[in-house]
C-alpha cells in the first residue's frame, strides 16, 4: 500500500462551507482508480489545504499525483506539494491503522 500526502497554500472556504463546496469533487476523487480512501485536511491558520490517500499500488497513486496537480494548477493554486511513502503493514496494524 502507498500513502500519498499533498497538501497547498489554500485561501478559500474551510469547514463546514469547504464540505458543501467540494462535495462533487469529493465524489470523483472516491472514483480514482487504487484509491482506498481519502483523508482531507485543512488549516485555517496556516492557510493549507490538502489530503492524506492510501492507495492500493504505486502507479495509481503517481497517475493520482500527475491528474490532480494539472486540476489544482486550474484552479490557481501554486505551491503543490506531493509525497509518497510505502506503507509498514505490520507496524501499522499495531499502531491501529485504518488501512482496511
């Protein structure tokens, strides 16, 4: 399994109003191929936006990577930051993962 973390500089609507405005978008993302869930994440301190994915194999994550940083350069957002990372299965069962 493959985490993905991306996270940007995010000026818009947070919270409850970020919810009804990316519900849509949310409901493709559901749709991605090796997508086994999607985490999203904000800060409105800080400004950020962003999301934590587990995927099922590497390449469906990097076509993920490729596709949604051409989507966010759409809509003006700069700054993009995306990693991988592999996933410790037995260690993270331990810890209580929800990988399943």
């Amino acid at each position: 399994m493959i985490l993905l973390q991306i996270d940007f500089p995010f000026e818009g609507a947070m919270g409850e109003e970020m919810s009804k405005s990316f519900k849509e978008l949310a409901e493709s993302i559901r749709d991605e191929e090796g997508l086994i869930w999607k985490i999203w994440t904000q800060n409105e301190e800080t400004k950020e936006a962003g999301g934590i994915y587990l995927f099922s194999d590497t390449q469906s994550a990097k076509k993920y990577i490729n596709m949604h940083i051409e989507r966010l350069s759409g809509f003006g957002v700069k700054d993009i930051r995306a990693k991988l990372f592999e996933v410790n299965e037995p260690l993270s069962k331990i810890s209580k993962a929800p990988l399943w």
